[in-house]
C-alpha cells in the first residue's frame, strides 16, 4: 500500500480501538452503576411517613398522603436510560493522554457512574415536577425539591456569528426566489423525480465480476444515455408545463425577473437542457453546466495523483515478473538457445537445459492467478500463459533437437544390424568369400556386437527421458520396438549363421572329394598312357602308332 494509505489505515485503527476501549468504559461504567443502585436499595430502610399534628382535618391529611401516594408511585416509574451515544460523545471530548494509565481508566468510570447517578436524580426531579404540584399544607416542608441544575455561572455560550447569521437570514427572505410557490413546486417535482434516481447504478456494476475499462465505459455511456431520456420525458415536461401557466410569476418583480429565471435554470441544471425563458421565447439558450476550468483542473490533477497511488502496486508486481522473467522475451534466451544448439553439448547437457525451461515453466504457472489492490483486480492469466508459451517453446527447439539424433542414432544402429544380418545369411560362393565371412562374423560377435548393445542401453536410457517428457509419433514408437528388440534377434540369426557355415563346409567338402576321386581317376589314366607309351616308343612303329 502507499503512504497515505497505511496513515488512514493507522488512524482508522486508532480510532477502532478508541471506540472500543470507550464501549469497554461505559459497560463498566454502566455496570458499576447498577451494583451500586442495588446496594444502595437495599442497604436504604423505608422512611416512615410523618404524623400529622391531631389538629390537622381529615381532608388535609387525605391530601398530604395522596400527594405522598403519587410521588411514590412517580418515583417507582422506570427512568429512560440516558443513550450510550451521549456517554461516547462525552467521552470523545476527552484527550486521550488523560485517559492513559490504570488509575487514570478507574478514575474515568468512577465519572462516568457520577455522570448516571446525576442523570437519573435530575430525571426523578423533573419527571415529580412536571407530573405532581404540592400542595400547600403543612407536614410537606421536608418534601422540598431541590432546583434543576443551571448552566455553569460565568461561561458565555453565545455566537459570534448569530446577529451576522440573523442580518443574512433577513436579506436572504427578502431576495431568495427558492421561496417562491413555483420553485417549491419545482423542487418538489425534482424531489419526487430523483430522490432515488440513479444515473448509473454502481452497486449492480460491483456485484458482478471485475471488468476492463471500456466495458466500465460502455455500462456507464448506455445508464446515462437512458437516464437522459428518462428525464427529457417525464421531468422536465413537468417543469415546462409548470412555467407555462400564468400564475407562475405571481409576486415576481420585473426588475427580479432575471435572477428569478436564473434561480431556475440553478434548479434545473443539466447538460444540453434549454432554460426555460429560452424555452417559453423561443430562443436556443441552454443551461451552462459547465464546470469552472479550475475545478477541471484540480479534478484532473486529483483523479491521475490517486491512480497513479493506485497503480503503483499493479506496477511492482509487474515489474516483479519483468525482472525475473523478462528474458524469456526479450531475445536473451533466443540467443542462448541458438548458441548452445551451434555448440556440441552432450545428452545431459541437453536435457540439464530443457529440464531448466520446464521448471520455469511450472513455475510460472503455479503462481497466483489474480493480485487484489485497492483499486484494481490484476488478472494476469494471459501474460503467465505467454510466458509459460515462451519457455516452452525454447524447451520444444531442443527438444525436437535432441529427438532428431536419438532417431538418427536408432536408424544407424538398425543399418548396422541390418547389414550383419545380410552379410551372416548370405551363402559363401567360394571358399575364400566362406573364409573371409568367417572372420567377418568373429568380429562382429567380439567386437561390434558389444560395441551396438552400448549404443543401444544409452538409446534406452534416453527413452526413459524421453517418455517422460515427450511424446512420440507411431513410426518413432515402431523404430524404438525395433531397436530394442534387435539383441534379441540377432541372436538366432547367428545360430542360422552357424548352421548356414556347416552346410557350406559340408558341401565344399562333399565337392572336393567328388574332385578328389576324379583327380586320382584321371592320374590313374595317366599313369596307363605313360606305360602304353614306353612301348609305342620304338621309332620303326611310329607309324602304327
């Protein structure tokens, strides 16, 4: 709150709790009071009454017990209480310094209780004097009241300004046209007309939710508007006919007339209403309701110095979200996102991040909705809801980012099981591409095989991640099953592997000792045509031969 807002606040409590404490005095007070009364009732013996001297007639001593009678009755009657709101005037009157203290506090309910006794004695002998006359007999000289208070001897309670008061009270007879019959029937229509004539209803505006300005401007613009109608209909046709009729001016001095039509148009005053002489002549007078341009003024200054008060709450608070989450707007974490993607920044580095905007992110949305000041209802749904956007969309860049190469790694990994598949079921032609699978294979099951299942239980770790904090498209989910299960496929497909292996080496041996027969086949026929061609070696039968 502002300054001024905390004094009045102050000053208000301040006299909250003068007001108390003076209830809390005059109930003791009251109280006190009341005890005593009933001590002194009962501890007061009945007073017997007088005789009468033997001499004194039957019809005096008749009058002297009625009268004694009646007083009695009087007395016994209930006194009207004197009103707490007189004992808390009286008690406002008295500075506060002397009321400070314990003893001082008992000293002012021991006043108050003299203050009461003194009210009711006063009462009791005014209600006796009014009500009973005593007569004048003897044996009645004791029943003497005892005078009213008078006002304290030597104070002057009279006014300076009285006789002033009395010259203008004469002037204003003489002169005042509001005096007229005519202008009491004016004001009496005016009376009937608005005396609860609203043209705007605040109250109605309050019980409904907080709204902005130009719906404020615009519920207002339309009161009014109907409001102007109303009165041009029914009001002043009323005030028209009035001052048609001859009897109008009845007692108006000539020389009067002027200020007599201005006392009306006074009356009357409201924007863009013609007078009524002007109405009467046909002129096009209106009434000038215009504000005096010092009084605008001074409104203007007034209006903006208690909303500016106002606004300076709406304004910190602003101010708070500005300081502390302004750059998520203001291009700094556009710049620190595009730097840090143009980096190389690993997995946790990446999520250290997101996870950074997310908390933002829910930061911003749990705080309060609505911030309540003394003028204004700040909803500030939209601007968390902005802010929340912003942090989200940074949180989504690198997101979709880190995304992009845990599906770029999981499609690598598959192109690389993938090709191990084909290369260990694919059929060796020749024994040197068997040999070379072979190897190939051995590699692959010692090396590459444990290097793809660490790639794979970091892609899983990720996944983790991600499925708490991302949601997949069913082709990413599809290529996420099918990394996960390749450990488990590849597995029989080194057994077909293996079988596959057999079965080769098994027909290439199968073909090389098919080879083999023939091979030693063919020696053996060899070996017959070299011993046949020892003896067709003589050069007499080479022709024969």
């Amino acid at each position: 709150m502002s300054p001024s807002q905390n004094k009045l606040l102050s000053y208000r409590r301040c006299k909250e709790q003068q007001k108390r404490l003076n209830q809390l005095l005059i109930g003791r007070a009251l109280k006190a009071y009341h005890v005593s009364m009933e001590e002194k009732l009962n501890r007061k013996p009945v007073p017997p009454i007088p005789e009468l001297p033997s001499t004194m007639n039957s019809e005096l001593k008749q009058q002297r017990e009625n009268y004694l009678f009646l007083k009695k009755c009087v007395l016994r009657n209930p006194i009207t209480p004197i009103q707490q709101l007189w004992l808390m005037s009286m008690l406002t009157l008295v500075p506060q310094s002397v009321m400070e203290g314990k003893d001082r506090k008992l000293l002012v309910e021991k006043l108050l209780v003299e203050i009461l006794e003194d009210y009711e004695k006063s009462m009791r002998r005014f209600v006796v004097r009014s009500i009973l006359i005593k007569p004048d007999i003897k044996g009645l000289e004791d029943e003497e009241e005892a005078p009213l208070p008078s006002l304290p001897v030597g104070l002057d309670f009279s006014s300076a300004w009285h006789k002033s008061f009395t010259q203008a009270k004469s002037k204003i007879l003489s002169k005042l046209h509001i005096l007229h019959p005519t202008m009491k029937s004016l004001l009496d229509f005016g009376y009937a007309a608005f005396f609860d004539f609203l043209l705007v209803n605040f109250s109605s505006l309050r019980l409904k939710e907080p709204i902005d300005y130009e719906s404020l401007k615009t519920d207002v613009s339309l009161s009014c508007s109907k409001a102007d109608k109303k009165i041009l209909m029914t009001w002043y046709q009323r005030v028209i006919d009035l001052f048609t009729q001859n009897e109008a001016l009845n007692s108006v001095k000539l020389d009067q007339l002027d200020s007599f039509y201005n006392c009306v148009d006074v009356l009357m005053s409201n924007q863009n209403f013609q007078t009524v002489r002007s109405w009467l002549t046909g002129d096009t007078t209106t009434l000038d309701a215009e504000l005096p341009k010092h009084v605008l003024e001074w409104a203007t200054t007034t209006l903006k110095k208690h909303i500016r008060s106002n606004l300076e709450g709406p304004k910190k608070y602003f101010e708070k979200y500005v300081e502390k989450y302004g750059w998520l707007v203001d291009g700094t974490a556009q710049a620190r996102v595009e730097r840090f993607v143009a980096e190389e920044h690993s997995f946790d580095e990446y999520t250290a991040l997101i996870d950074e905007f997310f908390t933002h992110k829910k930061e911003i949305l749990s705080l309060p909705e609505v911030a309540y000041f003394p003028m204004v209802y700040l909803n500030s749904e939209d601007l968390k809801q902005g802010l929340a956007s912003s942090a989200n969309v940074f949180a989504k860049v690198l997101m979709d980012r880190i995304v992009a190469n845990y599906r770029e790694e999981n499609e690598k990994i598959c192109r690389e099981f993938e090709a191990i598949k084909e290369r260990a079921l694919k059929v060796p032609e020749t024994a040197e591409e068997m040999v070379e699978t072979v190897a190939y294979m051995k590699k692959v099951k010692e090396k590459d095989i444990k290097d793809l299942l660490l790639r794979i239980k970091k892609c899983s770790q990720q996944l983790l991640y991600f499925l708490d904090n991302f949601v997949f498209d069913p082709e990413d989910i599809a290529l996420n099953a099918t990394v996960q299960l390749w450990p488990k496929r590849i597995g029989p497909i080194f057994d077909e592997h293996d079988d596959l292996i057999e079965k080769s080496k098994f027909k290439g041996e199968q073909e090389l000792m098919q080879k083999h027969e023939k091979l030693m086949m063919d020696l053996e026929k060899l070996t017959c045509s070299e011993a046949e061609f020892k003896e067709y070696s003589e050069l007499d039968r080479m022709q024969q031969v």
